[in-house]
C-alpha cells in the first residue's frame, strides 16, 4: 500500500509491502502532522512559536525537549555548522524532518513490519524490499535538471538525505556565494543506517561548501555523493557499493 | 545506546577532522535577481502540490492562473531556509511574472577553502550523468525551494 499527503508543505510518501490494515498508514500521517503542528515555525499557535513567545521550558513537551537536545548535540558535534538559532529565535526544522521519518519508522518496525519506504520530501528510510523482493531503488536528482536523475542507488535498511540548493532552469543558485557558481556543492546525498544522522549531516555538510564531502568521509558508516555546480561529482570510496 | 556511542565516534573524528581543516567564515552579500524561464511551471506544481491538505502553514497559495495578476512589484514575506531568511519580490508585467529578486537570501557558515586533493586521497570524482529514471523513490534537495516558494507564493497574493 502506498499513499502519499502534503504536510510540512512537501509530499510525504510512505509505502508498506507487508499486508496492514489501512489505519496503520493514517495512524502515522496523523503523527506527521501533529510534528507539524508542534514544530511550525509558521504556525503561531505551534508549540514552537510559543517557546519563541518565552514558553519556559519546564512545560515543554517530551518531545520538543528532545529535539532542542539533539539540536544542541549536532551543533556541538559539526562545529556550529548546523545551528537552530537564528536571531535570537530557535528553528530545529533542519533536523526535524529526519528526526520524524526516523521515529515513524520506528514506528512500522516496532509492529513487526520489516518492507517499507518512508519518503519526506526527498528523505528516505527504506527498509527491505520493494514489491517484487528486490532492494528499494532510490534515484538521485540532478539538480541542475529537476525530472532528470544522476544516479541510481540500490538501498534497503539505510536512511538517504540530500541537501542542497535552489534549482531554477540550468542554474543552480548557491546560497553560499550567492550566484551560480563554480566553486559552490549544487547537492550532497548522504547515506547512513538511520534518516536522522543522514539528515543532520547532510545539512552540516552542505553548509560547510566543498569541504562537506571530507565531513561525512570521516563519519564511519556514511557514505556521500556530493554535486558540486560545475556538474563534478564528488563521492566516498564505500559510496560505490549502493550505485546499482 | 548505538546512537550515544555512534555519536561519541563522530565527536571524535570530528575533533581530529577539525583540527586540520581552517574555517572560514564569510558573510556574502545580498544576491542580484535570478534570471530563468521555468518559473511558471515550478510555480504551477507548487501550487497544486501545496493546495493539497492546506496544511503547509502561512498564507492560502495563490489559485489565480497565470496571466491574471496586476502588474506592479509585490514583497514575499519573510520565509525561514534554515540556513537564514529568504524573501523575495516578484515584479509582475502585463499580467506576466518578468522578475523575481531576493531581498534576503541566507547568510550561512560557509568556507571558501578548496578540497585538498592530497589530504584527500580516497575520494572519487565523476561528471554527472543522466541515467535510467525508473526508480522507486526520488532523493533531492527541498529546503531552500520551499522557503522560496513560500516567500513567492505570499507575494503573488498580493498581485
């Protein structure tokens, strides 16, 4: 069964190849969009806009409190590169997409489901295989050309994210240096076991420019392809093995 | 517990990654207008997809066809990107999208350092090329497109 539903403004797919009964897949579109309501930064009445309205933090919710404490680790852990506070307002969305998917696949494998792909707006975890026993096959965008695809990666049990720029016509647009540059990373798709290190990292990296490839290099058990705007490739030794 | 000790592991390689990598820290300056063709179609999918559950957040997208909007410049509102702000204006003649700047485009960490070949001996390098799409599931970036597709949509409320 596969369904997909706008939340958080982009599509989210999930599709199961076990036999569930449907109110398994409403149950966890429904956790996705309370996520969206606790966490919105444009909602004002999300649990987020009020701690930016001075909510204090001993009623903040479970898992808000464990978002703000992974946020504060992965700032720690990148250096700075990743960091939810943006003038003087705190905005955890770079890692709560990842952070969702993970926790709704938890979700699947808690019910003994084991053949499932869980797809926000472009962040995977797949999980077993597709319909017809073969692993998952997860295409890489060009992100120079949106309906064409660079790359395709053979993945089951692993989390895939990618991070990256504005896409318009054959121009990438480089938030780094502010035009389409040669020098700037168009898109880096990190692979890892689990969607919300894949995440996080691959917001860290692609917020480092052309040195993000040498982070996840060094991450044991994450591979990348890193895009960079002259249409260069650059990718990890291990990354190899997913290409199908 | 295998997420605390894979994050004790990445601490430390990460200490070590530091040590030889210097970071750099420029602020870029406010970009000039992006110039392009395929606005109308990016526009036309993200109003469809968003008009979906409405659950997207700010301002109702815009449902008018194109063509019909009043000619002037009208201001996005400020959406967040993660890595900073993004807004943007979009100047509409005869009835047409003719220009869209950024007002505010993110300010980020960022490090103008190039790969060194020689610290890096194990990475590969290719030139992209298009493959076979059929596939399953499709990875690529969102982030920054959203907030600019939302800044756009509010300013095309106002056309």
């Amino acid at each position: 069964m596969r369904q997909t539903e706008i939340i958080m403004g982009m599509p989210i797919t999930i599709e199961i190849i076990d036999k569930v009964p449907r109110a398994i897949v409403a149950d966890l579109f429904s956790f996705f969009r309370g996520v969206d309501r606790r966490f919105s930064p444009y909602k004002d009445d999300s649990e987020l806009a009020k701690i930016n309205q001075g909510l204090p933090q001993a009623k903040w919710s479970k898992e808000m409190k464990q978002v703000m404490r992974l946020s504060e680790q992965t700032k720690q852990i990148t250096h700075g590169y990743f960091d939810i506070n943006r003038g003087g307002k705190l905005d955890p969305s770079g890692l709560v997409k990842g952070w969702s998917i993970a926790q709704a696949a938890q979700r699947l494998k808690r019910r003994g489901l084991e053949n499932f792909y869980i797809d926000a707006g472009g962040d995977i975890q797949a999980e077993g295989h597709a319909a017809k026993g073969e692993v998952w096959s997860v295409g890489i965008r060009n992100p120079f050309k949106i309906d064409e695809i660079v790359k395709v990666l053979n993945i089951s049990g692993k989390g895939v994210a990618t991070s990256g720029a504005y896409i318009r016509g054959e121009h990438v647009y480089d938030p780094l240096n502010n035009y389409a540059s040669p020098q700037g990373v168009a898109s880096i798709t990190v692979i890892s076991n689990d969607i919300f290190d894949a995440d996080r990292f691959a917001t860290a990296a692609y917020a480092m420019g052309r040195q993000g490839i040498n982070l996840i290099r060094q991450l044991p058990g994450f591979e990348a392809y890193q895009i960079n705007s002259d249409g260069k490739a650059i990718y990890t030794p291990g990354f190899e093995a997913y290409v199908a | 517990m295998k997420k605390t000790i894979l994050g004790f592991a990445v601490l430390g390689v990460y200490g070590i990654y530091s040590i030889g990598v210097r970071h750099q820290h420029p602020t870029i300056a406010p970009p000039s207008s992006l110039q392009g063709t395929k606005l109308n179609s990016t526009l036309a999918k993200t109003s469809s997809s968003a008009g979906g559950s409405g659950s997207s957040g700010s301002s109702a997208p815009p449902s008018k066809p194109k063509g019909i909007y009043r000619d002037g410049t009208y201001t996005g509102s400020v959406a967040n990107a993660y890595y900073g702000n993004v807004q943007t204006a979009v100047t509409i003649r005869g009835g047409r999208i003719v220009d869209v700047k950024f007002l505010q485009y993110p300010n980020s960490h960022s490090t103008s350092v190039y790969i060194n070949e020689q610290a890096m001996p194990y990475l590969k390098q290719e030139t992209i090329q298009a493959q076979n799409s059929n596939v399953q599931i499709i990875t690529g970036a969102t982030f920054t497109s959203e907030a600019f597709i939302q800044s756009l949509q509010s300013a095309l409320a106002k056309a």
